[in-house]
C-alpha cells in the first residue's frame, strides 16, 4: 500500500508533461495542419492563387494549404461570395512579366504614386510581419 502511495506521487507530476516543455508531436501536427488550412482559405479569400500563396507561406504544410484553399473556393462557390482583395500587396511578390501579364502597370515607368504612401505600405506589411512572428513564438 505504501509502494503504491509512494509512485502515485512520484508519477502525478509527470501527467502534467507540458508545463515541463515537453512538446506532444501529435498536438503539433494538428496545429500546424490548422494554420496551413487556414493559410489555405484566406489565400483563397484574397483571391491570390495557389502557387502565390505557396510563395507567401513557404514554411507551411502545402498539403494543409492546398486543403484550406479548396475548401474555401467550394464554400465561396456554394455560397456565391465574392473575393476580397487585399488592401496591401506584398512587395516584389510577382515577377515583371507577371505584373504585366496580370495587368499592372510596370512600376519603374509609374511615377504617379508618392514615394511616402509606398513607404507607409512598407511600413504596415513590416509591423504585420512583427506582429505575426510574435504570435507564432508564443
């Protein structure tokens, strides 16, 4: 009776294993399969493609961001939902002959926009960066 008093108490602090930093592998997996199909949907929401959202996210599971993504574009077929276009492109994202080819203007030739709204874009994008490395490190 007292073998089984003594290892009870010996074993009741190691049920609590993740306050010791020992990771469960199966917990990260479903996470990181969370946050690809996440990825996934918003990127489908966006309107950005598959292979641009694969470029955008290059650490994420692509099979989880594949699945996100088609899921979101039979939900928004199912529900006739429009994309929303973001309100800040990422920099440098597509190559010239992409910009072009998807009808943008080259912007070496487009002086028309004030240098200091491209720097507040820069700004924003950094800060989003910063704030979402500081979530994922929690």
């Amino acid at each position: 009776m007292r073998a089984l008093l003594l290892l009870t108490i010996l074993l009741l602090p190691l049920t609590a294993c993740e306050r010791f930093g020992i990771a469960d592998p199966a917990k990260e997996a479903a996470l990181r399969d969370e946050d690809g199909k996440a990825i996934g949907g918003a990127c489908r929401q966006s309107g950005r493609a598959l292979e641009d959202c694969f470029t955008l996210n290059p650490n994420a599971n692509k099979a989880s961001v594949f699945n996100g993504w088609k899921d979101m574009n039979d939900y928004m077929m199912q529900n006739k939902i429009e994309t929303v276009k973001p309100e800040f492109p990422v920099p440098g994202m597509l190559s010239p002959k992409r910009r072009l080819a998807a009808g943008e203007s080259d912007p070496s030739a487009d002086q028309s926009a004030p240098i200091d709204e491209d720097a507040r874009r820069e700004a924003v994008i950094r800060e989003a960066r910063k704030r979402r490395a500081l979530s994922r490190s929690k």
